[in-house]
C-alpha cells in the first residue's frame, strides 16, 4: 500500500493556511518559539551571523591591508628620485627659485618649464602626478591619488603664500578633475583638516 496520503473526493489539497495551522499546533505542542514562526510560511530556521560577518571583516581587512602596505610604502619614498640625478642637479638650481614664485603664475610656469629632463624623468618615475600617466588623472588609482593630495598639500608649505583651496582649483583646471572627484579629494583634505578654516567652511 503506498504511503501517499489520499485526497478525499471534493476536498481540496492543504493550502498555505492549513500549513500554517499544522506549524502553530507543532508550537504549541513542542514548546517551539514563536518567532521562529513567519505567516506564509512553513518554519524558518534562526541563525547567528556573527560568524559570517566576523569572517567577512576579515577579509576585507585583509583587503584593505593591500592598498595600506602600498600607502606605507609611498610614504617613506616619496619624491627620492630627486635626490639622484638627473634629478638633483636640476631641482638644486630650481628649488629655491621655486619657494619665491607663487603657483599659478607665469613666473612658476616659466620655471617649471626650464626643469626640462630633471622633470620629465621626475614624471616618469612617480605615479603620484598626472603627468605620469598618458591620460592624466584618468590613469590613477586611489593610493596614487591620496599621495598625490598630500603632495598638494605638503607643497603649499614650502612657498611663501601657498594655499591648499586655491592650489587645488588651479589644478582642477589644469588636469582636468571631473566635478566629483574633486568633491572627493575637497572632503578629504576637510576630513584632515589641510584646508584653512575659511575654505573648510565654504
């Protein structure tokens, strides 16, 4: 005899109520918490995510220890290639030129461009600046362009007038910087506070 349960004739098969009525019952008979219980359904089964999450922190720690480990390394780097040539003859004569000029003027123009292959190389050798890439800013990724910001910023501290805000419209304008990636790198140097307090606020 098969086990199939028979449906009686002019009955109809348990819809979704009945089944719900059955699980109620099973509740209440084996003590089973209600919230495991959902209208609709049959039974859910409650679990703890931790486990899941913790493992999914994990991993993105790890992941973020990629860009991190590369940041460090960027930091402790920065800009040594001008401390040899054909670098260092060309940044020597320019340098204190340089700190005497206001970026953005044609005087600072003029001498940046008489740095000739000293700063072409500088270029070639560091992602930190646009030039590096064919197609400009475009080319960066996030911790090129993190180290590029605090270049920006660091820069302004060498010049007699320098100004962070006013540095990075200019630059917006010279590299071409989309409307939100400037707001990007805007938040940033706020969240860091390398923007004085009448800019920040603006």
């Amino acid at each position: 005899m098969s086990g199939r349960v028979r449906t009686p004739p002019g009955s109809r098969p348990p819809g979704p109520e009945s089944v719900v009525a059955i699980a109620q019952r099973a509740m209440t008979t084996h003590r089973i918490p209600s919230f495991w219980i959902k209208p609709g359904a049959i039974m859910t089964t409650p679990i703890d995510s931790t486990a899941d999450t913790l493992r999914h922190s994990l991993r993105v720690a790890e992941l973020m220890g990629e860009p991190i480990k590369e940041l460090i390394d960027r930091s402790v780097r920065h800009d040594l290639s001008k401390t040899r040539e054909p670098e260092l003859a060309t940044y020597d004569q320019v340098v204190p030129r340089l700190r005497e000029a206001t970026y953005g003027t044609a005087e600072h123009a003029a001498l940046v461009a008489a740095m000739g292959e000293g700063l072409r190389h500088h270029y070639a050798h560091n992602r930190h600046h646009p030039e590096h890439f064919p197609d400009g800013i475009n080319g960066m990724t996030l911790v090129d362009l993190i180290e590029m910001l605090a270049d920006w910023k660091a820069a302004t501290e060498r010049g007699r007038d320098g100004d962070l805000a006013r540095s990075m419209q200019l630059n917006r304008e010279r590299f071409g910087v989309s409307a939100q990636l400037m707001d990007i790198l805007v938040n940033t140097a706020r969240h860091y506070q390398w923007l004085s307090a009448d800019a920040a606020a603006e």
